[in-house]
C-alpha cells in the first residue's frame, strides 16, 4: 500500500519540527530540563542573571559548551530574562559574532574589539526603544574616520568606501582582515581605548534616553565557539583565541557593562585560568543529555525518557511514525546529543515509501546508524590510539599543547562527546565504540 497524504503530511511535520534552529524563550517545544540543572544543581542561566544582578560597574560570564546542546537557545532565555529595565533596571543586547566575523582565520583583540563594538551598535540602532541613541555618530563612522586618520592603514592598502564597506570586509575577505590585523598592531592600545570609550559612551547614552540613571547594560555575544582553524592554519586559529582570552582577559572586560561570551569547550579544558583573568568569572558549561549512567555505556532510562519527551513537545504525533524502540534505540545513537538526534530521526523520513512500513521498527532505522558513523570514519590510527583512551579513562587525555586541535576537531565534530552526571566526564560517541574498541593500540603511540 502506498503512503497516503495523511502520513505523508505527518512526516513532513515531524521532519520540520526537528530543524536545530535556536528556540525562542517562550516556545512550546522548550523543554526546560535539557539544560535546567548545572554542576551545583541550578540553571545556568538563572545563576548568570544572578550574577548581572549583584555586579556592579560591570563583569563577565563565560558560556561553553558543544555544537548542539543549546548554547544559543539558553542565551536567547538569558536575554529575555535579564532585557527588563522597567522591572529589574537593565537592557540586554545580543549578538552573534559569526555576522562580523570570519570564524576560519586567526582572531585578534583589535578586530574582535571591533566586531563587537560594530555589533553593540548595529543592535541599539535596531532597537526601536533605543534606535536613535547613537544617530549623532555610531561606532562604524567612528571606525571609518579612525581608519582614515592614520597613515599605516592607508599604507597597508586598506581602502574603504563607508562603513558597510567596513563591515562585509571584515567577514568576508580574509585578505582585508589580515591587513587590518596587521596595521592595528602598531596601534593595539588606542584601537582598544577607542573601543572601550565607545562602549562607555553607549551605556551612558543608553542611560540618558532611557531615563534610568543606573541602568545595566548587557551585551552577550554567541558564536565565539565556532572559531575554529581548517587544514594548516588549525594551530594559528586554536592558538589565536587562546592568546585573546589570555593575554587579553584585561580588555575583554569593558567598563561600565556586563558581558557574556561564549567559549570554546576546549578552552576551559586546555587553561582553566581564563575566568580568574577576568575578575573570576565562572565557565559554565552545557553539556549532552546524560543517556548514559556516569562514567559508564550503562543506558540511563530517566535521560531516555528526556529525550522522548523532547520529541514529544516538537511533534506530538511521532509515535504514528517510530516506534518507542525506534526512537529510543536513535537517542542511545546519538550519545545525548540533541542535533545528532534529530539529524538521524529525520534522516530516516524520508525512505519510507509505504504505509505499511509505519510505524518504523528499531531494525528498519539501523541504515542511519550505517551512514552517520561513515561520515565520521576513517579515523587514523593515532587518532584512534587517542579515543581509546578516552573512552577508558573517561577524559581528554590532552598531553601536550600541539595536539590541541586534534582534541577541538574530536569535540567539534562530536567524535566525543562530554556528559555531566555529577562532574564532568567524556566518552566517544556510541556509533564509534565498537571500531574504536576493536582497534589495536600501537604501544609508541598509546603510551
């Protein structure tokens, strides 16, 4: 029998429903306790809020987490949380840095000071409480007269046309970018002090036009975990915005507002260090559903259910589609990770060619398993050596600084993948475990 428009039109349902797009604070298919409970068993996002709450004159918080576990949604919640001045006196602006920046190359303070501030000021111009607050001079003609003021930029070869010139070299000429970089390196300390007043002239403008006298002014940047280096250049990138969280942390705190960023998850592992440099700011991580009991392959049946109900608020008519073995035997695929999750559901829609076929049984799902652990595979034996550690010993297993972009590349594409059940753990992703286990050890390598 073929597949009747009615089944039809319920796939099609159940295939949009999973798109991994940020949700909104108030959509129905948030499920809160995805990301509700962090390691001292609170949100997240209630203990940032918090935090901007008791600071005064400003201070960081530092967001992580992988591809996948929600970092922008969550972000999302924290803005709608703490953007009330009637009520709690502060305004909350967010931006994501993968609009201004080019996240394959080297990053360095004066363009990410520039990104953000261009991107602070696109954001107060779009909003139509705030909109004509920075009309007299916004920070892209700011840059613009800047740029043209000093003989080394104009030597470099970097010609503008106006600001929106500016603004799409800078994300997508890496030639533009590099020479930016490299004429701002004679002029660090006064691109820094330039940026840092702009923001300082924004609150108080801010203030001003809000009538709020002491209004807090929040900017959350996203995307910041999404720099990562391809091919040769890998090391460059890793090492870059390591250098900007280090040997920055000074500038990255901006006088007079409270700023968000998010980081890489390799960062927090590689350097811990790197709040206390900013005030003592705490990373906060986002982590997989723990599907697993901890430290263990041992399935866990209230993370399972999780994940159900997950599905559940996306589409409530799923069980016409998957069986409960189905869907289960996908979660315990993707490790916990919600966008693998969704990505092998979906995947399996589809192929379904006949009414009879549904709903589909957990043997009749088993060709996605088949090609998502293709696209992960082959793995080179030191790069299995590695994993084998992981997955005994339930860490990263980083020994040396020149590996790191291996362990970004093993955490980026969610070849590991990191679960929280009482403290941090990592293990490699279900799909691989038999291959990484069969693997035979080279002892100069495993050691």
């Amino acid at each position: 029998m073929a597949l009747t428009p009615a089944n039809r039109a319920q796939m099609k349902a159940l295939y949009n429903a999973l798109s991994f797009e940020p949700l909104e604070p108030k959509d129905a298919a948030y499920v809160e306790q995805v990301n509700a409970r962090s390691a001292s068993g609170t949100d997240a996002v209630t203990e940032i809020a918090t935090e901007i709450d008791f600071q005064e004159g400003g201070g960081v918080s530092l967001f992580t987490g992988q591809r996948g576990t929600g970092k922008s949604t969550e972000l999302k919640r924290l803005k709608a949380r703490v953007d009330q001045p009637a009520t709690l006196g502060s305004v909350a602006f967010y931006a994501d840095l993968s609009e201004y920046v080019l996240l394959t190359k080297p990053i360095e303070i004066t363009d990410f000071l520039i990104s953000m501030a261009g991107a602070l000021s696109d954001r107060i111009e779009a909003d139509e409480r705030f909109g004509q607050t920075l009309a007299h001079r916004n920070y892209w003609t700011r840059l613009d007269h800047f740029l043209k003021s000093k003989v080394e930029f104009e030597g470099a070869g970097i010609k503008v046309e106006g600001v929106a010139d500016i603004k799409a070299s800078l994300k997508n000429d890496p030639d533009f970018k590099q020479r930016i970089q490299q004429a701002a390196r004679g002029h660090v300390a006064q691109i820094v002090a330039d940026a840092h007043a702009f923001f300082r002239d924004a609150v108080v403008s801010l203030r001003q036009s809000s009538g709020l006298p002491d209004l807090k002014v929040v900017l959350i940047v996203d995307s910041i975990e999404r720099i990562r280096g391809v091919g040769d250049e890998s090391m460059k990138v890793y090492e870059s915005v390591r250098n900007l969280f280090f040997a920055h942390a000074e500038h990255l705190r901006i006088p007079m507002m409270h700023m968000v960023y998010t980081v890489p998850p390799y960062l927090s592992i590689l350097a811990a260090g790197a709040g206390a440099l900013m005030g003592g700011a705490t990373v906060r991580r986002l982590v997989s559903t723990h599907i697993f009991q901890d430290r263990s392959r041992e399935v866990d049946p209230e993370g399972l259910a999780l994940m159900r109900r997950v599905i559940e608020k996306r589409h409530a008519g799923w069980s016409g589609l998957l069986s409960p073995e189905a869907l289960d035997r996908l979660a315990i695929s993707s490790g916990g990770d919600l966008r693998e999750f969704f990505r092998l559901v979906r995947q399996c829609l589809p192929s379904v060619r006949d009414d009879e076929q549904l709903p589909l049984s957990a043997q009749a799902v088993a060709h996605v398993e088949t090609s998502a652990r293709a696209e992960m595979l082959p793995i080179p034996a030191d790069h299995l050596d590695w994993l084998q550690q992981i997955s005994a010993t339930h860490d990263t297993c980083l020994q040396s600084d020149d590996k790191l972009p291996l362990l970004a590349h093993f955490l980026d594409n969610r070849l590991v993948l990191n679960y929280r059940n009482g403290s941090d753990w990592y293990d490699v992703h279900p799909l691989l475990r038999d291959f990484v286990d069969a693997h035979v050890a080279n002892p100069r390598t495993a050691a």
